[in-house]
C-alpha cells in the first residue's frame, strides 16, 4: 500500500524518484488515468494550498473528486475517523488525502483500510507533501541537497514542516540549524542544531521561516507577540545580510510582518509563490505513486 505518512518512511532513493516525476509534471508532462479512479478530500483543519492544490492535481491526473465537508458531514454526529474512511472506501474512494489535528492520527488506519492515506498534516506531527515541495523548490535551486546549510526559524516546536523538513533534509546530506524563542525550541527533534538567527542569516543558503501557529499555542503563555518581528523575524535589514545566491522560503500562510517583512513576500530571493506551485506538481507525482499500488487503479504509464 503506497500511504504517504511521514518522511521517515521514504528512503533517499523514492525521494529522488518523486521529485524525479514532479518535475517531469513541472516540465509539462501529461499523464492521465486510465480507469475512472475517486480521491476523496478530507480536511478537519482549515488548508488552502494543501487542499486545493492536491484538488487541483487530482483533477490534472484526470481523477474524479470527492469533497468531503467535515462540517456538513456526519463526522458532526460523532462519527469516528476510521468509519469516515470506511465508509469512502464502501462508496468507491480509491484514495483519501487526510488533514487531521491529532498527531499520528493515521495510526488508527494503517494495516485497517484499504486504500492509501495521503498525510496532508498531522497536528504538530508531519506533513510529508509540504516536506516534498520544499525539496522540490531546493533541488531546482541548488541541484544538490550535499552540503546544503538550511535554516529554519521560528515556531519549531509546534512545526510539523519543521519536523518533516528537517529529518528528510538530514538524510540527502544537508545541514539544518534551528533559530527559535526559548519557548518553542524542540528539544525531542534531533535533526537540528540551535544558533541565533543574526549568526545564521549570513552563512545559509536556504532560509525557511515558520508560520507562527496561534491556534496551538496556549492562551496567555509563551513569546510576546509585539517585538517578534523584530527579535526573530526576517527584517528588511536582515534579508541585506543573507548570502549572496541564497533564497527565502516559507510554507504559508505568511503572516507579513511578523515572520517576514511584507516587501520581502515577493522579493527577488523568495521562493514563496514557487513553493505553491510545485505543490501541484509533487501531489501529482505522490497520487499516482499511491495509485500504482491499488488494484484496478493505475494500470500502465503513459506520458505525453
Ligand atoms: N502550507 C500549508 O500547509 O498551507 P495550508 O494550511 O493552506 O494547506
């Protein structure tokens, strides 16, 4: 079953082969599936980007789409996950793309459905396809992950970008460095060494800034909000300091700022808009990996 849960589960070879088949779609390549084949959506926490961009490559892969409305749906009369998912494989879903606010919530599905589960972000746990696209955005950059030096700052604790970014990075030969207030550092995460973020702006090829998550933070604890801009954000002043060559990168949504200065958003070294667009292209390449492995799903490869 070609699930999509974690980074850890990719090895260095299926990523390369990943990106690999998104940037033939970046490139132009058309593949659409053979047999009429259903990819429900469904998302218990707000996405735009993830949401609409797997929609949108559904729909380039010549998918029908199933939108599952959390809120108009039964799950507002207590209905489970798992029988959620049961229930859209009964109606002939031959894939499900899940974003759920529960850590590892795909740990009450795996080896219990029968269709692939493609994690679209789990609570502050993973989000594999985010991981996928930032690659993807490097690798047409650099060429290369060897030797690469990444700093990702901000939110780290409750980053599931972070989380997923920094281990799948470690593993294809890049340095990855950590800036965050004291409060949000993540001690459990093992793939990161912790500097100031003055001390990494001149020396990293790749800057990725994180979302600052209110809606995991509790009420009236943790960072004070007015000075963050300017003690942990990217300034105008900072982005002087970046290295030459080096690019900007964020997952989004941006809080212009806050993270990031808004003249920076669309600045020449950001990547932010870039980022979105291989979105489409990566989620294309995971959905027809994961159909491959379904039966009647995908049948043969043709590309035009
Ligand atoms: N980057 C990201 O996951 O954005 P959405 O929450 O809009 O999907």
């Amino acid at each position: 079953m070609n699930n999509l849960l974690t980074m850890s589960e990719l090895t260095e070879c299926e990523i390369a082969e990943i990106l690999q088949e998104a940037q033939r779609f970046a490139d132009g390549a058309i593949w659409k599936s053979p047999n009429q084949v259903f990819a429900a959506n469904l998302f218990y926490e707000a996405s735009t980007r993830t949401h609409f961009s797997f929609e949108a490559a559904q729909k380039r892969l010549g998918l029908e789409v199933l939108n599952v409305g959390v809120e108009s749906s039964s799950v507002q009369k207590g209905e489970t996950l798992y029988d959620t998912v049961k229930t859209l494989e009964a109606i002939g879903a031959n894939v499900v793309v899940i974003r759920h606010p529960q850590d590892r919530y795909f740990e009450e599905l795996t080896g219990r459905v029968g269709i692939p589960v493609l994690n679209a972000g789990d609570g502050c746990g993973n989000h594999p396809t985010q991981s996928l696209l930032d690659l993807l955005t490097i690798q047409q950059e650099f060429h290369t992950f060897q030797g690469l030096q990444v700093g990702i700052a901000g939110d780290i604790r409750h980053s599931r970008v972070a989380r997923s970014n920094a281990e799948a990075l470690t593993k294809l030969g890049a340095t990855v460095y950590f800036a965050s207030p004291e409060e949000w550092k993540d001690e459990r995460n093992p793939f990161g060494t912790y500097a100031s973020l003055d001390h990494l702006i001149p020396q990293v090829d790749v800057l990725m800034l994180l979302r600052v998550q209110h809606e995991r933070h509790d009420q009236g604890a943790g960072v004070q909000m007015q000075h963050y801009h300017e003690t942990y954000g990217l300034t105008v002043e900072r982005e002087q300091n970046m290295k030459p060559g080096s690019i900007i990168m964020h997952p989004a949504p941006v809080n212009r700022g806050v993270e990031i200065a808004d003249a920076l958003v669309e600045c020449s070294r950001s990547r932010i808009f870039k980022q979105m667009q291989n979105g489409v292209y990566v989620r294309m390449a995971v959905l027809k990996r994961a159909l491959s492995g379904v039966k009647g799903g995908i049948a043969h490869e043709v590309f035009a």
